[in-house]
C-alpha cells in the first residue's frame, strides 16, 4: 500500500514538477522537491540503491532551486529596501 501512494505521489508531484519548470515558473522546484519523500521511500523500499542515492541528489538540487528562486530574490529585495530608506533618511 505504502508503494502505491509513492508511486502516486511520484506522478503527481513529478509530472507537475516537470511542466511548471518547462513554463520557467518558480512553483515547479517546490513541487520537484515535494515529490522527492516518495522517490526516496520508493527506491528504498524495493532495494533500488541507485536510484535512492540520485534522488538524495536530486533533493539536494530542487533545495538549490528553492533558495535561487524563491529565498535568495527576498533577500536581495529586503536588502533593496533597506538601502532605499538608508538612503531616504540621509536626505532628510
């Protein structure tokens, strides 16, 4: 039973990764990322040793992707933001 929901969970997550990311649309790394718990269970559970190390790789990518997409523009964004009032209370 616990193999059917990750292969379910592995089609869901995975092919929704796949198009999001072929659209260039930052929700594709955090659905490549949520489909990962399945891969890892799944390969792990049926001795695919293989497959289970590349997917703790690919886990390691998707959590790139996240910060590059998602983390790091909020950071550069605060940082922006605090430059622009720095700036705004020196004229003042």
């Amino acid at each position: 039973m616990i193999d059917l929901i990750c292969q379910i969970g592995i089609i869901i997550f995975g092919i929704s990764a796949a198009f999001l990311m072929a659209f260039k649309n930052k929700l594709g790394v955090v659905f490549g990322f949520c489909s990962q718990p399945f891969w890892i269970t799944t390969s792990y559970m049926n001795d695919q040793f293989g497959v289970f190390l590349l997917s703790l790789i690919y886990t390691v990518t998707w959590v790139i992707g996240i910060y590059n997409w998602w983390i790091k523009p909020m950071k550069e964004k605060n940082e922006r933001y605090k430059r622009n009032t720095e700036e705004c209370k020196g004229k003042l």
